[in-house]
C-alpha cells in the first residue's frame, strides 16, 4: 500500500550515468543503451567523481544542443538552392563533440530514501517534473520516477475497487 511506502522501495538503484568530462556523444551513446533495458528512463545523470549529483542531460536538452548549432550555422536554409542535409549533418557533427554539462537540467527534485511516497508525490507536483534522484550522505544512490509511483498507486487504486 503506498501510504506504507518509502522512496526506497520502489527506486531504481541502476541508471545511466556519465561524468564530468563527457560530451553530447557520450550522453547520446548513454541514453541510448539505456533505453533499450529501460525506455522510462531517456536521460543520463551527469555525476561528480565523487557520486555527487551535477544534472541530467534529457533528450529535450541534446535536440535543443542540435537545434542551435544549426540555426547558428551560416548556409543552413530551407531554400532549395542549399544542401540543407549536408548543412544540418555538419551542425549535428559539431553538436556531438560540444561538452554535455552545458546542456544539465540541474532543477531536479531530490528525495530521501526513507521519504514517504506521498510527500515524493507532492515533491513531483511542484517541480513539475516526472524525474528526480535519491541522495544519501550528498551521494545519488538512486533514481525516482512518476511512472514508479503511478504504478504503485494504480494498484493500490484498482485493489480498492476489486477491479
């Protein structure tokens, strides 16, 4: 029952993971071996070598990376005079070796793991976020995800109507 429940019990204790130094690349490669074990998960939390918590790059942040280095590139047009995929081609290429830490969501809501699910609920509701970590001693040792939570209280919802 989730009045029960603590942001232990239904974290995620593996999730992509990349450091410092990587770029938008490395944060694309991440995300993409991520999701094919877990397509809920289309992020990468950029952490410090000690484990504590820097972002996450979301898919959001690697399109919009790609999005303004092309409309920074000069030539890059729509007119049908340009070779506009090789233009956006060369703006995707430039994007890929930019930095990912520029690009962190940093906004993030950080749960306790002995938190109860409900106050991680009301947490979620004003971030308006879907997404957040679970830190312990400063060090992110887990993941929280709406759709976790969701899940738990659906349950508990259709158990109560014996659906």
């Amino acid at each position: 029952m989730i009045l029960r429940q603590r942001v232990w019990d239904i974290m995620r204790e593996e999730f992509p993971t990349i450091s410092k130094e990587a770029t938008l690349t490395d944060a694309v490669k991440t995300i993409n071996a991520a999701m094919q074990d877990a397509p809920d998960i289309p992020f990468a939390v950029m952490l410090r070598r000690d484990g504590r918590l820097l972002g996450v790059v979301t898919l959001g942040g690697i399109v919009k990376a790609v999005e303004d280095q092309a409309l920074r590139e000069e030539g890059l047009t729509l007119s049908e005079d340009g070779d506009f995929d090789k233009d956006f081609a060369r703006a995707c290429a430039i994007s890929a070796l930019e930095p990912a830490e520029p690009h962190l969501v940093k906004d993030l809501p950080i749960f306790r793991p002995t938190a109860p699910l409900l106050v991680a609920m009301e947490q979620f509701r004003r971030a308006k976020r879907h997404a957040g970590v679970v830190e312990e001693g400063g060090r992110v040792i887990g993941l929280l995800l709406l759709s976790d939570i969701y899940r738990e209280l659906s349950r508990d919802m259709l158990k109560s109507f014996h659906i």
